[in-house]
C-alpha cells in the first residue's frame, strides 16, 4: 500500500471515529478527533464539513440518538448550522423526531430548528411523531405552529398515524382539525390506511369524523381493501357507515368477489346481506360465491399459464424463460409502473408492477420495485412478501438483501433486519447504504427490544 493510500485509510478512520463519537455522545473523544481533523480551516468549519456518504453531520448523527449534550457543544460552542440538511434533504429535527427523543427535539426547537422543515420526500418531524405516536412530542411540535395538514409523499400526518394504527395520534390530530379526508395524490386517505393497516379503533375513529367510506385509490374502496385482508370486524364497520358493498373495483369486481377469492367465509359472509346478487352465480350463498370464484380463479390461472408458456423454455438453472412477447409487454408495464413510481402514484405503480409480474414472475427487480412501493405506503408486510421472494429468484442480489431488510425493520423485527442487511454486506461489502442500514438496524434492535446484538465487523 501506497503511503498515499495508507494517509487516506487512517484519515477515512478517523472520520468513523468520529461521527461514532458524536452518535454515541463521547464528548471528550469528539473534541479531540474534531482537533486531528482540523485542516485549518477552524475548528468549527472542519467540524461541519466532515459527513457520511449521505451527507450526515456530526449533529445529524448526535440528533437521531438524543445526545443532546452533544447538540449543545455542537450548536452553542461551535454555532453549527441548526437547520443543515442530508442528501434526503432531512435535518437534525428530523432524524431526533423520528426516534421520538422528546428532550433532544425540545432542545433543537429552542435553538432555532424549523419545526416545519421537510425531507425531499416532504415528511415533517410531525410526520414521524404522529407515526411513532409519541404524543408528547406530538403535541410539542402542534404547539409551534406546525401545520396539521402538511403534505408528504405517504400523506399528511393523520394518514401515517392511521397507517401505522397509532389511535392515540389519529385522537390529537383530530382535536387539532385534521382532514379526515385528505389524500395523497393516488387517493389514499386516513381511513383507506386505517384499513390497510386492519385498525378497527382507528377506523372508527375517523369515521365519527366524517371521513368518507367510500373514496376509490387505484380502482378500489376501503371495503375491497378489507374484503381482501378478510377482517370481518373492519368490513362490519365500514358497511356501517354507509360502505358501498356493490362498488366495483378496476377489474369489475366487488368486495364481496375479492373475498371470496381469498376463501375468506367470514368476510364473504360479512358482504352477502349488503351485495346484490351477480347473475353469473348461479349459487348465491356463501360457500357458493367462494366455490364459483375459486374455479373462476383457477381458470384465469390455467389460460395465463397456457399464454406464457407458448414459447417458453427452461434456462440452465431451471427457471422458465419468458417468451419475448410476454417479455415486451411485462417492459410495458414496468415502464408505466416506473413513471407512476416518479409521479409518486405508489397504488397505481402497484397495480403496474402487478401486471408486469403476472407477465414475468421471474424477475426480481420486479418484485424489488414493488417491495419500495409497499414500504412507501406503509404496508410492511406486503413489502416483505414481496422482498422475500425476490430473494429466492435472486439470492447473491444484494439489493434483494435491502429491501427484506427495510420491511422487517418497518416491521420492527430489528434483529430479523440487521441479519438480512448484513447478508447483503456481506455480498458487497463496499455498499454504504448496507452497511449503515446494518448498523442503524443492531443499535434500533438494542434499544427497542432489550437485545445485544453484536455488529459485525
């Protein structure tokens, strides 16, 4: 090695070092690694320009793990930017709000941090308060003039603490005049992601709002959504509000359809009394509908393995070939999935990624693609489902690695999440947004589950 090579490894050392001491709040050491790593420039101006590869400061990293005697040295001796940003545009409010350090969010609000201020994505600390459903902090951050309403890719606050069945936030929000009514640009509302989530007390909560059970979100009502996740409690709820139960959805079907393709008799039983009866059933009873929608499904089945299979051949490790035809038309859809993707149409970029993967259940970066949709959505276990399998289609990926490991940690199944990112470590190594997703994952596991797991060096 090089002795060019030898001073930047020891410099790249030392800058762990570090934004390690600020993360972890050994002061004494920080001070001493920030007097190495002055260029002189001044202490304060070779502070704030040592960053991660996401453009991490030493205050974003003492912020998101409550080291507020951290943030004091940092903001009061050495008069850091308050309100500096990461590549995801986030500030240190952000990062502190997120893991819900009430005392190191106080603080930075009294040293002048916006409490309004956005990610690119433009989720507010208020965002990730009414998500984790600290109420303290919820209401600290109302209290300074955040506005109820603001708007993020996943939606205004109420939509988060619905989606992620914080009740206690969906309560204070609602006191504080949120819109039981807002949508994202797809359509999603707080009560389709109280549904989605299977959140009965949030549910009703809005309801007695007068959130709307009927809005429509990539072709489907709330009540499709809970004939498809089968909750009979939900689908008894949202019919008695007022519910359409013979609304169709963007493939013609109703709710009462969509659970009886999931075999769900309670569900199905739950629609049969507000469902006018559909002529092509010749058996309008329960185990009837379930009975013609299964051979319904079935048959659907056999004619697209029948189109699919025209052409196509098995590869060397025994995966089905896809015949270009069906190949060009999965593109198509993709293509319209990627650009809803961009327009942050999550649900109709769902829908297209569906398409393509009926087409071409072989390829992974489908399935990846549709892992991120679900996790911006909110819905961890969809994303798993998805990133789980492809996994499986694409083992040595180490973006398939990533994506498992961001639903289980959305999941908070923080152990499960180090060990699937660490896998894809392990299969690049070099990969910073791996390796830091790793680490974030094993300090979460520790502090929320009482673990001690070992990070891997």
């Amino acid at each position: 090695m090089t002795s060019d090579a030898s001073s930047a490894l020891a410099v790249r050392e030392k800058v762990k070092k570090f934004l390690d001491a600020a993360r972890t709040g050994k002061l004494e050491e920080f001070k001493k690694l920030a007097v190495q790593l002055d260029e002189g420039k001044g202490l304060a101006k070779s502070v704030a320009d040592v960053k991660d590869a996401n453009n991490r400061t030493a205050l974003h990293f003492a912020a998101r793990e409550g080291k507020t005697e951290m943030c004091k040295y940092l903001l009061e001796e050495l008069k850091l930017d308050v309100n500096v940003r990461d590549d995801d545009g986030e500030t240190p409010l952000i990062h502190a709000a997120r893991q819900a350090h009430y005392d190191t969010v106080q603080y930075l609000l009294q040293q002048g941090a916006d409490p309004s201020a956005s990610s690119e994505l433009g989720a507010t600390s208020l965002h990730h308060a009414a998500g984790t459903g600290n109420i303290d902090l919820l209401n600290l951050l109302l209290s300074k003039g955040v506005s109820v309403d603001s708007e993020s890719d996943a939606g205004t606050p109420l939509i988060w603490a619905a989606g992620h069945g914080q009740q206690d936030s969906v309560v204070v929000l609602l006191e504080h005049h949120a819109n039981p009514n807002a949508e994202t640009e797809d359509g999603v509302t707080p009560l389709l992601s109280a549904v989605a989530a299977g959140s009965l007390t949030c549910l009703e909560l809005l309801i007695k709002a007068g959130a709307n059970p009927n809005i429509k979100a990539g072709g489907a009502t709330p009540l499709h959504v809970a004939a498809d996740a089968g909750s009979k409690e939900i689908i008894n709820c949202l019919l008695n509000a007022g519910g359409d139960a013979n609304a169709l959805d963007e493939d013609g079907l109703k709710p009462i359809q969509v659970a009886a393709a999931r075999s769900n008799h309670a569900a199905v039983e739950a629609l049969l009394p507000a469902t006018s009866p559909l002529s092509k059933f010749t058996n309008w009873t329960v185990d009837g509908i379930i009975e013609s929608a299964q051979f319904q499904a079935r048959k659907e089945q056999e004619d697209t393995e029948t189109r699919n299979s025209e052409g196509t051949t098995l590869t060397n490790a025994g995966t089905p070939e896809v015949a270009p035809e069906v190949k060009q038309k999965a593109l198509e859809a993709k293509s319209r999935a990627d650009d809803a993707f961009r327009r942050k149409a999550y649900l109709e970029a769902v829908d297209a990624y569906t398409q393509a993967i009926d087409l071409n259940p072989y390829e992974a970066t489908l399935l990846s693609n549709r892992s991120l949709c679900w996790i911006r959505l909110g819905q961890a276990e969809q994303a798993l489902a998805d990133a789980t399998v492809c996994r499986a289609l694409k083992p040595n990926w180490p973006k398939a690695c990533y994506r498992e490991g961001a639903a289980l940690r959305l999941l908070q199944r923080f152990d499960e999440a180090a060990n699937a990112f660490y896998e894809g470590v392990k299969l690049d190594p070099e990969n910073k947004e791996l390796v830091d997703a790793f680490r974030e994952a094993v300090e979460a596991g520790r502090k929320f589950h009482g673990t001690n797991l070992k990070q891997e060096d």
